[in-house]
C-alpha cells in the first residue's frame, strides 16, 4: 500500500511508537491514583510526555500541557474557555469544522476571512480589515485541505499589537512546520497526538497560556474532598483516567521528532510534495491547487477534469494508493475556494513516503486518466 493520506491521521509511525503503547498496557496502572510501583512509573511517563511537549513547543512550564483525545477536544476547551455568546469571532476562511461548530453551538458571530488560498498578503489584508471588529480569533496554522500555510506569526503581532486573544489550531503542523508557544503568544494551541507527532489515535495536547474552563467534571486525584475541579492546570482540564498507554505512545512520537528534527521532516515533506505537484500537473488531466514553496505544507489536493473525485479515490484504492476525497471536513475551506461543489481528492504525505511511492502514484493516476475509468 501507498499512504497518502496522512493529514486524516499517522498510519506510517516509528516502531517506538507501538512499543511504547504495548510496553505500557504490560506496566502502567494509573498515575496519580497510587504510591505504589506501576502507579508511579505511569505518572513519571505522563510527566516526562509534557516535559517533552514544553521542550518541542518551547513552554517554559509543563504544566501549561494537558492532553487531550485530540485536537477538536482541545479546540472545544480553548473556544469555550475564550468565546462567549454575541462575541464576534475573526476566523479564516479554511477553518474546520472543530472550530466552526463549536463557535456556532456557543452563538459567536463569525467574521470570515474568505481569500483564495496561497495568497498570503490578500489574506493579511482582509485580516486587518476585520480584526478590530473581533473580540477574538481562531485560526488554522495550516489548511487540512489545500495544505495552505496562514501567516501566524503577523496574525500574532496584529492580535498582540490590539490585545485581542486568539486560538492556534496546530492539527496540520504540529511536528512538521515549528510551533514556538512563547513566540506567537496564543491564549491556546490544540493540536492532535496522532498526525504529525507520530503518536497513537486517541491522544492530543492543548497548550495553555491562562486560565481554562474544563470541558469534563470529576476526579482528577487531586482535592478528592471538593466539588469544584482544581483551580490549577494541568488537573483543572484532564478529569477521569488519563489514556496512558496513548501517552507513552505519543511519547514515543514526540522522542522521534526530537531526534530527527521538525526541520528536517519539513524538507523532506516538502520535497516529496514538490515532486508530487510537479509531476501531476504535467499530466494535464487534473486541477492542481498548490502555491508557493514557503506556503504549501505537506498536503496537497487536486481535482480531475473529468469525472468525480470520488470515483479517481476510489481507482486509486483499487491499485493500492490511499487518498482521501471529499470535503474532509472543512466545508468553509471549499467555499472559500469555490470547490465545495465537487469536493477534492486530497494527497498528503509523512517523513515516511519515498519519492519512488511518489512517482507510482502518479503513473497510476495517469493510467487511470488515459484508461478512461473515470467517465
């Protein structure tokens, strides 16, 4: 099989990251609940994977760093912890649908940053225009669509110079493109355990800056004789059993990352993505929606000629390529950049691609094109 779609999620992972997953089910019982052995070597673990986290995002503080199931469960804690009802919120217009619900379901007004996709300074404009309309701002580092790489860090120096808060949706970034908490000044940054920080499904991280309202009431092994949640991170946002054996797995992935380097994975991803887009639109039988190479993240999507996007994913399931088709959601992606009628076909890649799974993609694609199986 040909992995292309790991912007849905991390199939290609380190083998660490299963050791570590399969050697905690075997040792850990649950951290913070005991003083006993495989207590405390679960809380050491879980405390190592924030100091982790704090170092690779550069926190000053590991209790800043509370895991979560995954990036939307982050994003529902920060947005909940910043937006109130009737607040008008500046979002772009690649937002997914874990931001857009939960503003929706809190009766946030949304202003909408809605520029085509790669131009940045068109983006930046429309941005300022709107900003002092806002009470607050949440906004992708990366689109999960077009893999469009947003100005974070003017969008930061814009907020801060207005002292408006703003969330950082990192689910695109995270361990690809550097994150440094302390120099972009978010109020939150949520991002998922399983894309790419090469963790398992089921973990993410939300780092925080200030206060947070919990999403979930209960125990927390700490201030047992309470009935309010504990007033400091990380206790206040993780009530109930920890997933420790997600944990030590994302621990796993993080250590990966380390040692090999954000900014090498970038290169490497970038590479791969660059072969890739050059490669399709020699073939002439598909829309190629890419942009420049200090814009274009590792994801890419395109759009046949003819016939449906669905159809080219699912020919190309047939020989072995996985893809993903759709509007993957983020419908205000495709509004934005009038693809919502036909959706795309989305390719990303991960550090584990090789450019010879690249071309073989692309001979298949043009096999299938030429064969007329999309009609």
């Amino acid at each position: 099989m040909i992995y292309l779609d790991s912007a849905a999620t991390s199939f290609l992972k380190p083998p660490e990251t299963a050791r570590a997953v399969t050697g905690a089910m075997a040792r850990f019982a649950s951290p913070g609940r005991g003083i006993y052995g495989p207590a405390m070597d679960a809380a050491e673990t879980v405390y190592r994977c924030r100091e982790t986290a704090a170092s690779l995002f550069h926190l000053p503080d590991p209790t800043r760093v509370v895991f979560t199931m995954n990036a939307t469960h982050g994003l529902n804690v920060a947005i909940r912890s910043v937006v109130r009802s009737g607040m008008r919120v500046l979002v772009s217009g690649y937002e997914h649908n874990a931001v857009v619900r939960p503003l929706a379901a809190l009766g946030a007004e949304m202003l909408i940053v809605d520029t085509p996709p790669f131009d940045t300074q068109a983006f930046l404009c429309g941005f300022e225009k709107k900003l002092d309309k806002a009470d607050a701002v949440v906004v992708t580092h990366v689109s999960n669509v077009f893999g469009f790489i947003l100005p974070v860090r003017e969008i930061s120096a814009l907020c801060g110079k207005r002292g408006i808060p703003w969330i950082l949706d990192a689910a695109q970034s995270a361990g690809s493109l550097p994150v440094d908490f302390t120099a972009l000044g978010a109020e939150f940054i949520a991002m998922p355990g399983h894309k790419g920080l090469l963790g398992p499904q089921g973990t993410g991280l939300l780092l925080c800056r200030g206060d947070a309202e919990p999403l979930l009431y209960g125990g927390t092994g700490s201030m047992s004789d309470s009935l309010s949640m504990p007033e400091s991170l990380p206790d206040r946002l993780e009530a109930g059993t920890q997933n420790v054996c997600g944990i030590a797995g994302l621990l796993a992935g993080m250590e990966y990352v380390q040692r090999r380097g954000v900014d090498q994975i970038r290169a490497r991803e970038g590479r791969l993505s660059r072969t890739l887009i050059r490669e399709l639109e020699q073939l002439g039988t598909l829309r190629v929606i890419s942009g420049p190479e200090q814009n274009q993240a590792g994801v890419l999507s395109v759009i046949p000629v003819r016939g449906s996007c669905e159809e080219l994913a699912s020919r190309l399931w047939e020989q072995g390529v996985a893809v993903r088709s759709g509007l993957h959601c983020a419908p205000l992606a495709h509004e934005t950049a009038g693809t919502k009628k036909t959706g795309t076909v989305r390719l990303s890649v991960s550090p584990f691609n090789t450019e010879a799974e690249i071309y073989e993609t692309v001979r298949i694609i043009k096999k299938i094109m030429q064969n007329n199986y999309i009609l």
